[in-house]
C-alpha cells in the first residue's frame, strides 16, 4: 500500500479541474455521500492516471489495490465476544507501551493542549473520540499530570461496554479523567457547543468509511472545538507486512488477525486531506509523517 502523494495530488487536481468536485454538503447525511463519493473518485482517477505511466507506478497500483480489503475485524463484529473483544485489546495496549505510543501521541497533542490553554487562561478540555478501551484517555491523564500539563481528558465511545470498563480502570487506578457514552457522528445530540477545545482519535480511522471520518471531523467544528486531531498508522507496504509480523510476537492470534486486516486499510495522508477539506471548508488542514509509522491528521478550526 503506498502513498502516491505526486499521483493524489493529480489526481485530485484533474478531478477539480472538471467542476463540481469534491461537492458541497449542508446535512451530515449529505456529507457522508459526498465523502464516500470523493474518495472513490480519487482512488478510480488514480488508478487511471497510474495506467498511463511507467511500469513501475502500474505495477506499485496494483499491489495497492490488491492489498486492499473488504474483510472486517474482529473487534467490529457483532458475533464476537465482548471478553474476545477485550483481549485483543488488551493486546493493542501492551504493544502500544513496548512502542512507546502514548508518548508519541501525547507529543503530538501537546501543541494544541498549550495553544488552547494559553488563549483561554484555563486547562484545555480534550475529547477522545472512539477511545476503546480508554488506555490513552488514561495514559494522557497520567502523563499530563506528571508533565505538568493543563488539560481535562475525557474518553468517550458509542459501545458501552467499552465505556463501562474504561470507568472502572480509571477509578481503579485514581486517574483524573472521565468517560461517557458518545455518538462520534452526532456530537451535538449529546454536547453543548463549546464543551471541549480539542477532539482526538487514535488508532482507529480505518474502521470507519470516508463519509463516517468525514462526519467526525464535522462534528467536532460544529461542536466547537478548536482542534481535531487524529492519528493512524501510515499507509505503506512496510506497515502492510511488518504490523501482522510485528504483532506475531504477541501469540495472541486474534489480536493478529486484526492487524492483518488493520495495516491493509490504512488511509493515505492525501486521502486524510481530502475528507477533511471536504468536511471543515475553510479549516487549515494538515498531515504529516510520524515516527515509527503513523500519519498525524491536524484540523484547526
């Protein structure tokens, strides 16, 4: 799976140098079609431009689409246990400690917590969209504190029994943070605008469709926040055959089934731009590289 920035960005232009491209949208289920339709779009003008070019570029296309799946997680099945669900995990949390993964992700957060906390003279208030089993919520609380950080955090997720289990970690472990039972894709059916500065989603962009992202980043403009960030791993044939290698280690064969899937559903960085030009017009959009393989999407409103 590869980025293809040259070929995005060509793409992209070609599409818009036709008219009517992306589209525009005044209701979120307006644009949930845009955003599908978009990214579709795209990835069919860059399959077309990539066949009118060297041997090489046709054939990384290829390997691109051919890695692309369809299949879904098990962490996104309804027929899988939830105590089958919380291992795998359990899993993602021991490997995102081995890798250092808060650290890095509390790294890239860091900018909008000061930036929101200098304008505002108070903590800034962080929404973790999607947040699973809340290790991050809980590890940014954590290490927020230790750094001296001013920042609320709060963990939200629309399966309660993720939030549910979340709680009790977090009052087990007397960790200044909160979770709440929350639709991404309807922030305002729950929040009051203004309620939080900054919302965040780690790990978890690929499970959701262009249109369904598209929504999340829409809402959280809507909802009043100043900042969205979101991060991924970053698309390429190296995450592609080194995350079901990598997570191997841990024995856990659900946990690389997940992955398998996972690291051939990564979005490219171009295509991150897109869905959230298409969903924060006039927003200042950017995304960017990350070590040891992640893409950082940054919205600011």
């Amino acid at each position: 799976m590869i980025q293809f920035p040259e070929l995005n960005r060509d793409a992209r232009a070609s599409l818009e140098a036709e008219g009517q491209f992306p589209g525009g949208w005044e209701t979120m289920a307006q644009l949930e079609r845009v955003a599908d339709t978009a990214l579709a779009r795209l990835r069919a003008r860059r399959t077309e431009l990539a066949a009118g070019g060297p041997a090489t570029l046709r054939a990384l296309s290829l390997v691109d689409r051919l890695l692309w799946t369809e299949r879904v997680e098990y962490l996104d099945r309804d027929d899988v246990s939830d105590a089958r669900k919380q291992r795998i995990v359990h899993a993602l949390h021991r490997m995102n400690q081995g890798l250092l993964s808060y650290h890095r992700f509390l790294h890239h957060l860091r900018p909008a917590i000061e930036h929101v906390a200098r304008r505002e003279r108070r903590p800034a208030r962080v929404l973790e969209l999607a947040s699973g089993s809340g290790e991050f919520t809980m590890a940014l609380g954590r290490l927020a504190g230790r750094k001296g950080l001013p920042v609320r955090v709060t963990g939200s997720d629309v399966v309660p029994a993720y939030v549910a289990h979340a709680i009790i970690r977090a009052q087990a472990r007397r960790l200044p943070v909160r979770f709440v039972e929350l639709n991404a894709f309807d922030l305002l059916s729950t929040l009051t605008p203004g309620d939080f500065d900054i919302c965040f989603i780690a790990q978890s962009i690929h499970h959701f469709s262009p249109g369904q992202l598209a929504m999340m980043v829409a809402q959280a403009g809507l909802a009043g926040a100043r900042h969205f960030v979101g991060i991924d791993g970053r698309r390429s044939l190296l995450m592609a055959v080194g995350l079901p290698l990598f997570t191997a280690l841990s024995l856990q064969r659900d946990f690389v089934h997940d992955a398998a899937i996972t690291a051939r559903r990564f979005y490219s960085e171009a295509e991150l731009a897109l869905i959230a030009d298409i969903a924060a017009p006039g927003a200042d959009v950017s995304v960017e590289r990350a070590e040891p393989g992640y893409s950082v999407l940054h919205v600011r409103y």
